[in-house]
C-alpha cells in the first residue's frame, strides 16, 4: 500500500475472566502501543482499538468456579484489566467491551447481512452433551487428548499445546469439564462459515499477496491450514451465555465468540468515532486505511483465516495489511498459566514495583517473543534494568542535566564552534528517529529498543570521550559547545523514547521544560530529523531527577520465592494422594508395635544429602535410627524432638549404619517433610494405637 491516509490498529481482545500478566503484554499490547505512538508520533491518523471479550464459555466456567454471575465476572475483570493497561501507559484510543449494545447490535447485524446473503451452511450436527449437566458441551467444557499431538489436556476447539484448531468431537477420550463425565453424542442444528468456499481466496490474499511481508511464523501457520483443506466452521454455539442468534428457529444459541469477538474492533471503532465526532467506516471501508492486527500465535487462525473470510464475505470491508502475530513468552523457563497461577500480574507488579512501568515495557519489549517463544526471567530483568536503563540511558541524562546546572545554573549555553567529532555527532543524532522508525514499521520492535538505546550509547560515548568536567579547567568556551551538542542530544532521546518508554519521555521532558514558552510546540520525530536546534541557546531547564533507580539482589530474590512457593503449592495440589493400600485384618495392625520417642542426638550420616544418624529414646531403650529427613531438618534443630517410631521393624543396615526402627512422617503443602508425633508432651514408650 502507498502512504496510507490513515491507521487502524487492533489489539487483541483480553477475556474478561482473569487478570492480565506480563505474557498479554509482550505478545500484544506494547508492541502495538510502540506501533501507535510512533505513527501518531510522525503525524500520522490513528485509531488504535481494542476492549473486553466478554463472552465465550471461560466467562461462565469462571463464575461458576467463583459462585457468582457471569455479570459478575465481566465486570470485575473489565475493570482490572482497562485499569492495568491505563497504568501501564496502553494508549488505545478507545477500549469497548462486547457485553456493550453497540457491540451487540453490531455483531447481530454482520450475522444477517451474511444470513441474508446465503453465505451460511445450516446443518444438523452430532456434538458431544453431558446427561448429568443436561446441557451440549461447548468447546472449553470439554477435555481430551488433542488428535494431533497427544496432549491429554486439549480444549475441544483448540489445542494449547500444538496450536492446531479442532472440533470437540475429534478429541480422543473426551471428557465433560463441568461433571468430569464421559459425554455422550447428540444432534444439534447451527450456522457454519463455509471456510473452503473461500480459499482460493486465501491462497491468492495471503499466500501469494503476502509472501514477502508477513512474518514467516504467521505465514507459515497460514500456509498449513490452507494446504490441509479448509472445512466449514460453525458460528454458532449452544450456550446461554452470548448475543443470540439473531434468526428464527435459533432459541437457545449464541454467536460463536470466535465470530463476535473480532467485529468487536468494528463496534469499539464506532463507539471512539462518535465520541470523537468522525466517520468510523473511513477506519474499517477506505482502501487508503491501513488495518493492522495485533496478536498471539493461538489468534492466527481467526485472524487471518476466519476473519478476512468474514469480511470478505460481507464485502464492505477492507483486510489486514499485515497481523503480525508474536510468539509465547515463558516465565522462569516454565510456560505462563492463568490457573496454575505462574506469571508476573501486571497490578501485583505496580504495588511491588511503583513507578517503574517502564523498566517492565523496556525489558519485554528488548526479549519480545517476535520470531520464537523467548523467556522472562528476573535476572534478565535486573540486568536490562541496571546495565541498560540506569548505566546507560539514565546515566546519560543524569550527568548532562547536573552538569548543565553546575556550570550555567541550568540555561543551555551557547555553543561556540563545532569540531569535526560535533558534527557527526548531530548529524548521527539525526538518522536516529528514521533508523528506529524503519524497524517499527518492519515490526523488528526489539531492534527498534536497541536502536534508542544505540543514541544513549551515543551521547555517554561523546560525554566520555570530551570530558566537559577536566576541560573545564582549561576551556571553558569549548565545554559550552560540548554540553549544547550533549542537550540536543538529550532532547532526541526525550522525543524518540516515548514510544518505548512513556513515562520517562514525559519525565524527561518535564526536566529539560519541552512544555515551556521557549518551545512554540511540541517537537515532533521529524524536527528530529530536520531541525539543527531542538534546544536553543538560553532556554532554562530544571533540576535533575533519577529517571531510573537500581534494582537490588534482595529485591529479585523476593520475586524467584514468590515463584518457588507457587511452584511448590501447585505441586502439592497436583500431588496425586496415594489409593488406599489392601485391606488388612486388625491382627495385622496389631502387630505394627508404634511408641512415643525423643531424639537425644542427632548428626548427618557422611557423604549423604538426605540421611541423618539419630539416637532416640524410645521408652524401652535407646536406639540408633538413620532417617533421611537431612533435606528438611538441621541436626540441631531436633533434638528434644518427640517423635512416632515403628520400633518393631526389622533392623537394616543403611550406609554401613544399622538402623533399628523407622521414624513416622508426612509432607507439608509446601513439600517438606513433617514429623507425626504427640500434640502434648507424653512419655517415652507410649503406645500409639
């Protein structure tokens, strides 16, 4: 496309039935944010949309988990997380939620235009139902073995761990996820999108159209599903949660959320355009609007198959110049799950680490999972934090502002002449918002990062190599010309970081005073380029200010306990509890003779990780026990322990030590193991029966 007129950019849709975590954002949000704020940065028209997905059967799941409404669930959750993408500096230009009436309205209206045209296929289907529930079983009210891959724990319309989309009926050993019951088949009757009518379209749009443009893990997956054949898909759903069906002979059924959620963006559009006072269908039905998806891998299906067939069926509309889709983002090395709890959410990470949302933007954006699944790891974190943002971006402006107040009370000086090194530094300054900008428009947003951290790189390299601190001494003409060069550096990173870092550009701006009457406007990416004085001579800046602060050992270590302890509780809640053993007849109970005992000594056993030699006093002596407790008690820690002894267990020698009992225990729910032994102090030889 040439020089579009203006920019439709869409954002994945969050489901509204949890919170949103740091993988959301590296997959989605920031680079998309990046994406807008460098448009409307260069001038460009935008509209960068997105909102809640409010329905689909997770909603109902989660609410029946929680024991409230779905209303419930959608108003909590569109609440949180329109909250953390505010605080977080998402600068959508609007933010809808499905559960609207504009959405409902718009989404009942594309369904009949298509009704209306014949471009669905009605049909009568077998789908699998639970008799106890007394209801069919939607997608994610099913379990089973993915056909494809094995994994045991597939969705029924789409398998997390392969990525491949199905139907519920083609899972191996199904499962109901509501009773746990085997399901049984029935016939229902709804709406499919006959998929395979339009690919010869896809292949001529996206296979031969988008070769060389999109990216080649969206390309690839795209490529798969159309050289496997295309077959209907329904949009229709037997569920009481949804917008209805709006068809006679529909009762009881809903749009598939896979066919509502993406005219969400359409409905969010028409809702900012009349807010805004413009004509929403310039954004969505002008061939010189640039549409542009923002999503994860597990969304490529809908978005570049499901969709554009929607849209293309309808005829109105305009397609996606490119959706390009970003890989999974892992944590710790483990994969991010909502349920098991394993992720870094974005309002615990505001109350932990106030004010820095920045660092976390810095940090996802620098790993992004663009080309393959990428990891986020505290370390990681810490480093890009303290090496990158403070040693280098900060440490750069830092010095430039105390110096500037140190030798002019804070007025830019007026530069003398320009050495040969001046000059190319300005001029390098200069390619800097193009260099950035071509990789955004590539979607490279991790080069894009380096490349404004290349200008910080920049500007300490002339800091250091000039030395306005010693030359001080002898010239003090040339340190004038020296921190003017530093400033106009200073003032590029304010402009060309904003995208990036939001919350450091206006910080940085603030201190050098962008907003003051000295400058007639805000300076733009092309005055950047353009302009041979983005700070003039004279113009008054502020105090400095740490526009990053380092990030302690101690502070990181907190966060990879945080994570060991819920590793250790989803162990323990996924622990399988051992099935009853045979049964036994009281005569053999009897003869386990159990007694009360107190350990009197207690040493680890030579080169062992997990056996402690103890001596106990068990009433009717004092025996030697090797116990392999080492791993959870310290020797000193036990002594005076009471303690449960088998004391009438054969003798065993165990690494050269004969053993003369064993030690009763059990575990915690944080994995350690726990001794079974008297609440009360009782004496020594008891009886336990």
């Amino acid at each position: 496309m040439s020089a579009p007129k203006r920019y439709t950019i869409t954002a994945a849709l969050p489901y509204t039935n949890g919170p949103i975590h740091i993988g959301h954002l590296a997959g989605v949000y920031v680079p998309a944010d990046i994406y807008a704020r460098y448009l409307r940065g260069i001038g460009k028209d935008v509209a960068y949309i997105c909102g809640s997905d409010e329905h689909g059967v997770a909603i109902p799941m989660r609410a029946k988990k929680e024991g409230v409404s779905p209303q419930d669930i959608i108003d909590k959750y569109h609440g949180i997380i329109k909250q953390s993408f505010a605080d977080f500096g998402i600068s959508f230009d609007n933010y809808s939620r499905t559960s609207s009436e504009i959405h409902h309205k718009t989404a009942s209206e594309f369904f009949v235009d298509l009704y209306d045209k014949g471009e669905f296929v009605e049909e009568v289907t077998a789908q699998l139902y639970d008799e106890e529930a007394n209801q069919f079983l939607a997608d994610r009210f099913v379990v089973g073995t993915c056909p494809k891959c094995g994994f045991e724990e597939s969705y029924g319309d789409q398998c997390e761990n392969c990525g491949t989309s199905h139907n519920a009926t083609d899972l191996i050993n199904p499962k109901s996820a509501i009773t746990g019951n085997v399901p049984t088949v029935k016939e229902t009757k709804h709406w499919f999108l006959p998929l395979d009518k339009h690919e010869d379209f896809l292949r001529e749009w996206v296979l031969e159209g988008h070769k060389k443009d999109w990216k080649p893990n969206v390309y690839g997956q795209v490529k798969s599903w159309v050289e496997d054949g295309l077959r209907p898909r329904a949009v229709t759903r037997d569920l009481d949660w949804g917008i209805p069906v709006p068809v006679e002979g529909a009762e009881g059924k809903v749009l598939y959320v896979w066919f509502d959620a993406p005219i969400g963006y359409i409905s969010s559009t028409k809702e900012w355009a009349a807010r805004e006072g413009k004509n929403w269908e310039d954004y969505w039905k002008k061939d010189d609007t640039k549409l542009v998806h923002f999503i994860g891998k597990d969304n490529i299906v809908f978005h570049c198959i499901i969709f554009p067939s929607m849209l293309k069926a309808h005829g109105d509309y305009i397609l996606p110049d490119n959706v390009p889709a970003n890989e999974f983002l892992n944590l710790e090395g483990n994969k991010l799950s909502t349920s098991k709890n394993w992720a870094v959410w974005l309002h615990e990470y505001l109350e932990e680490f106030p004010n820095q949302q920045d660092v976390l933007r810095y940090t996802l954006t620098a790993n992004a999972p663009e080309s393959k699944d990428n990891d986020f790891t505290w370390k990681d974190f810490q480093a890009k934090n303290n090496s990158e943002l403070v040693a280098i971006f900060g440490n750069f402006i830092n010095r430039v502002v105390v110096l500037t107040n140190k030798y002019y009370q804070g007025q830019v000086p007026l530069a003398g002449n320009f050495s040969e090194v001046d000059e190319d530094v300005l001029a390098a300054v200069k390619e800097f918002p193009n260099i950035i900008g071509k990789s955004i428009e590539r979607y490279r947003f991790r080069e894009a990062s380096q490349e404004l951290m290349n200008l910080a790189r920049l500007g300490n390299k002339y800091l250091a190599d000039e030395e306005p601190w010693k030359v001080i001494k002898i010239d003090e003409e040339r340190v004038k010309t020296i921190m003017y060069v530093a400033l106009q550096i200073a003032t590029a990173l304010a402009v060309v970081s904003e995208p990036f870092l939001p919350f450091t550009s206006t910080k940085l701006k603030s201190i050098l005073d962008l907003s003051s009457r000295a400058q007639s406007r805000d300076l733009t990416w092309k005055d950047v380029t353009k302009k041979d004085i983005l700070l003039p001579a004279n113009h008054q800046i502020k105090k400095a200010e740490l526009l990053f602060s380092k990030i302690e050992d101690k502070t990181i270590e907190a966060q990879l306990a945080k994570l060991e302890a819920t590793k250790l509780a989803n162990e323990q809640e996924n622990k399988v509890v051992e099935p009853q053993k045979e049964t036994i007849e009281f005569d053999d109970f009897t003869k386990l003779d159990i007694r009360i005992g107190t350990i009197l000594e207690a040493e680890k056993v030579a080169k062992t990780k997990k056996l402690l030699k103890l001596k106990v006093d068990v009433g009717i002596d004092t025996r030697t026990i090797v116990s392999g407790i080492a791993e959870s008690f310290s020797p000193e820690e036990i002594i005076g322990q009471q303690v449960s002894v088998l004391v009438n267990l054969a003798p065993r020698k165990i690494r050269g030590v004969e053993s003369q009992g064993m030690i009763l225990m059990t575990d915690t729910p944080e994995g350690k193991l726990a001794f079974v032994a008297p609440e009360k102090e009782v004496k020594n030889g008891q009886q336990v029966s």
